[in-house]
C-alpha cells in the first residue's frame, strides 16, 4: 500500500454523475493524478481518454482508467455508482421517499464495491455522491472507513442561495443562506438565518422557492435524463477543499452522535474530511424539522442496513 499522494483522487462510477465529477474537478485544476474506475472498463476508458485530450488547456493533470488498486495511494475518493433516480423511479414530485427510495437497490452497488476500495484506501476520504447520500454515506461508516462525508445538502444550499438571489435581484454570491439535514424531500430551509448582504431576506415567495430547490433534481431529468453538471461542480470543489486542506465551512453531511445517523449541517473541511461540525442557530419551528429530517433518514438506514 502505497503511502497516500495529496494530490491524487479516483472517482468510482464513469457515469453522468461520474464523468461530470472528473471533468468539473480537471477544469477546477486541484488534482494531479484522476483515476476513473467503473464496473464497464470500457466506459473508464472512453471517459478518461475523452478529457485527456482537453485536460492541456488546464492545469497538468494525469487522467487514466483503473482498477481498484489503482487508486492506491489516493488522499480523496468520489463514489458516484449506482441507480439514479430516473431509472430507480424516484422522479415523483408527491413521493414523500423521494430519493431514499433508491436506497436498496444503492446498497447493494456499494456493498460490492467497498471491500474492494477499503483494500486499498482504508484512509483515503470518502465522498459519497450516488443518491440517497446520507444513508449510503452510513453504510460506508460501518464499513470500517473513518474518513467519511455525503455531499449532503451542498448543492441544495447552492440552489436555494440562487433563488433568493434571483428574486432578490443580486448576485448569489451576497446571499447567505442554508438548507441542512437530509438531502431529499425531509431537507429544512433556514430561513431564519439567511442574509443578502447582511440584511434578513423579505419579499420573497418562500413556498415557491423551497418546491423549486426540493423538486429541482426531477426538473433537471425531465430536461436532460439526469441532473448531473451542479453535483460534479460541488463535488470538484470539496475536492479542492481536502486536498488543499483550506478548512472552509461548507454544508455536507457526516455522522452526527446527537441525531444518531448521517445528516448536514455547517461543517469545516479540511485533509482528513469533516474536522469539525457546526450547528447554526434555528428557529424552534427548524429545529424541529431537523429532528424530523434526521428521523426520516434514521427509518430508512434501519430498513435497509
């Protein structure tokens, strides 16, 4: 076992999702070495020999299919395998299991693929991005793995942060604003602490704006077969976070003791994964939902682990 390179990651699954995580994380520039494996070889190779080509007009980097020994020697692994949610039938805007109900069908993907991956990087930093990612993200946990985080509610945070800006009339990047607990249908908005520019949000449709970033996901596949591009940009940044070790405070989702599963909340970011987790003020009314999100996630990891 090699001893672990800073800047080498491998991303498990060459699929939409997977082929998007490579490709945001060359163009981010943040990784040295890519190592692409998939169950089909074939579709490793045809991914990693399609963004070589274009990798030259971005930082050097070293993109190859592999297998699991492969990604010997990595400091970040991205598993994205598995049923999405177009083929697992969880694009139902009234289905209250919305993506937990591709959690069977998920687990077994994983438990095929973890033995092989703890093999060769028991310590690497585990990013679970396959749908549902909170409770597979438990699964990896059990599996022995110390290093472990979902990307939780990144994206939704991202999505709910553009809506307020967009009827807010500025630029996202004044608007401070969080969604925690599960990544599904259970995911709580706090409203209470959003900000643009420093001022509490008002005058904006707050039932319209938490359907657009709950239902976003099957808005996308009804568009294109699979929501892909945002999930492989926010994974390519928690790369760069690792392995740049920056400890910045991002919303993605790790064990939590108090809740007793995996959910989001504000969490530093560092070279070995979640360092430290931060739960933000709340309103009792958001409070109580996030007891209620961490109840849904508990159920379903009992039924399915």
């Amino acid at each position: 076992m090699k001893a672990m390179n800073p800047m080498k990651i491998g991303v498990v699954g060459a699929g939409a999702v997977g082929s998007a995580c490579v490709f945001a994380t060359v163009m981010r520039g943040c990784a040295r070495e890519i190592v692409v494996v998939n169950r089909d070889r074939k579709r490793a190779i045809g991914v990693a020999t399609d963004l070589r080509y274009g990798a030259a007009l971005s930082p050097a980097v070293d993109i190859h299919d592999g297998d699991y020994a492969d990604l010997d020697g990595a400091a970040l692994v991205m598993i994205t395998a598995g049923v999405n949610e177009k083929a697992g039938g969880a694009t139902d805007r009234s289905d209250p299991a919305g993506r937990l109900r591709l959690l069977d069908r998920n687990v077994e993907v994983y438990r095929a693929i973890l033995p092989q991956l703890f093999a060769v990087v028991p310590n690497a930093v585990i990013v679970v991005v396959t749908d549902p990612p909170d409770p597979l993200a438990d699964l990896v946990r059990a599996s022995g793995f110390e290093h472990v985080m979902s990307t939780g509610t990144f994206l939704d945070s991202l999505r709910f942060r553009y809506h307020v800006a967009r009827h807010s009339n500025v630029d996202p990047a004044a608007v401070d604003a969080q969604v925690v607990g599960e990544h599904g249908t259970s995911q709580v908005f706090l409203w209470s602490s959003a900000r643009v520019a420093g001022m509490p949000v008002a005058d904006v449709p707050r039932e319209r704006i938490e359907q657009d970033v709950r239902y976003a996901n099957i808005s996308i596949i009804e568009g294109t077969g699979a929501s892909q591009y945002g999930i492989g940009m926010v994974c390519a940044r928690i790369a760069e976070i690792v392995l740049r070790d920056e400890r910045a405070v991002i919303p993605v989702g790790s064990f939590n003791p108090a809740y007793g599963v995996t959910l989001t909340l504000p969490s530093v970011v560092g070279r070995a994964g979640i360092e430290r987790v931060l739960e933000p003020s709340m309103s009792d009314e958001e409070r109580q939902a996030l007891r209620r999100s961490a109840d849904a996630l508990r159920s379903a990891v009992e039924r399915a682990l």
